[in-house]
C-alpha cells in the first residue's frame, strides 16, 4: 500500500511539472511574427514593467456607428503583458439602443462585468437553448467558448462593461458581419439560411457586403 502511495504522488508530481510553465512570462515581441501560439517573446532583459501595464481601458469608444457600440481590446496584439497567459480583457461601451450582434469567441470563454448602466445579455447553446438575462450594475455573466451570445443595451442612458477571456487572443466573427458584409454569394445566403432574397440584398446594402 506504501508503495502504491509512493508511485501515485510520483506520477502526479510528473504530470504537475509538465503542467508548469518553465518562464515566468512571454511578453510579446512585436517585431517577430504572430503565429497560432500567438507572439514569440521579447528578450527577458528587454522587458519593462510598462509591459504588464494598459491603459487603453480608461477611455469610452466611439459608439457612433451602426450598431452604437464600441469594443476597446486589451488583447496579446494590445497589450504585450498577457502573451502567453491565457487571460485578456476588453472595454465595452453601448449607447443608448446599443447593441453588440451575435458573435462567438471561437478561442475563449468570457466573463461580462457590468459597470454602468441596464444590459441585456444571453448566449444560445449548441442544444438551441437560449440563456437571457438582464444585467445590472455589479452583476456578472458568462459566455462559455465558442457559443453565439450578444448584449444590449435595454436602459436609457449609456452602459459600460468590461469583459475578460480565457484567452490572451479570444478571436471573434459576428454572425451578421460574416453573412452581409462579406462577399458571401446572396444565393447561397438564402440557401442556407432561408432568408429572402430581397432582405439578404437590403442587409448586404446596410453593411456593405457584395455578392
């Protein structure tokens, strides 16, 4: 029975080693290229701890746009310091009536904080359920990876969050973005999607697509 004891915290100390990280940080070299694993990593000596600092996050985005809302990104290509750590955050800033479409993160899960303001979020799962709630100051949602979510602002005045992911590059591709302002023929639009001709060509106008 020792024995047995003995190899089990031996196996699980191999395979905590193998989970370790073997640098502290791999603050990202923006003169090298980008690559699936994300930045290669700056020089240890050339790091500085404004590297592991953003400020980016202190300042509204300019929601006068389509959708009235403006994303701020503290992401890998943003923000040197969370290369490599599997964490990121973002600013998110609705007018009012402002609406953020349905969108996956294909490389994360997320965290939504609301700040300010009335949100209505919610995120579809893969069975077609659909998870609605609506968010006041303080409250906390989450958006599992890779499942089609969105946020409105549902109050009269401006709403602010921050959204955190599970990734220090968490990818995204808005729904009506990649069938209408893309050059997604419109009768293989109608095919797959059974929307009428006509509204697949007034939304392509709106946003821009061709095809």
């Amino acid at each position: 029975m020792k024995m047995i004891l003995t190899i089990s915290f031996f196996i699980f100390s191999l395979l905590s080693l193998s989970h370790a990280s073997v640098v502290d940080f791999c603050v990202a070299d923006y003169n090298a290229p980008n690559g699936p694993a994300g930045y290669s990593c700056k020089t240890p000596k050339k790091v500085t701890v404004d590297d592991f600092v953003f400020h980016g996050l202190a300042t509204g985005g300019n929601t006068t746009n389509i959708i009235k809302a403006a994303v701020t990104p503290a992401f890998d290509a943003q923000f040197p310091g969370v290369n490599g750590l599997g964490i990121s955050i973002a600013r998110l800033d609705l007018a009012p009536g402002g609406v953020i479409p349905l969108h996956t993160h294909p490389g994360a899960s997320e965290v939504l904080v609301v700040i300010q303001g009335t949100i209505l979020a919610g995120f579809v799962s893969s069975a077609n359920v659909v998870y609605l709630k609506t968010l006041n100051k303080g409250d906390v949602m989450v958006f599992p990876q890779g499942l089609l979510h969105f946020q409105i602002n549902s109050g009269r005045s401006n709403a602010l969050a921050f959204v955190s992911f599970s990734s220090a590059n968490p990818g995204l591709q808005i729904l009506d973005f990649a069938l209408f302002k893309s050059d997604f023929p419109t009768e293989l639009i109608t095919a797959t999607t059974f929307l009428d001709a006509g509204l697949v060509k007034k939304l392509k106008g709106v946003l821009g697509g061709s095809g």
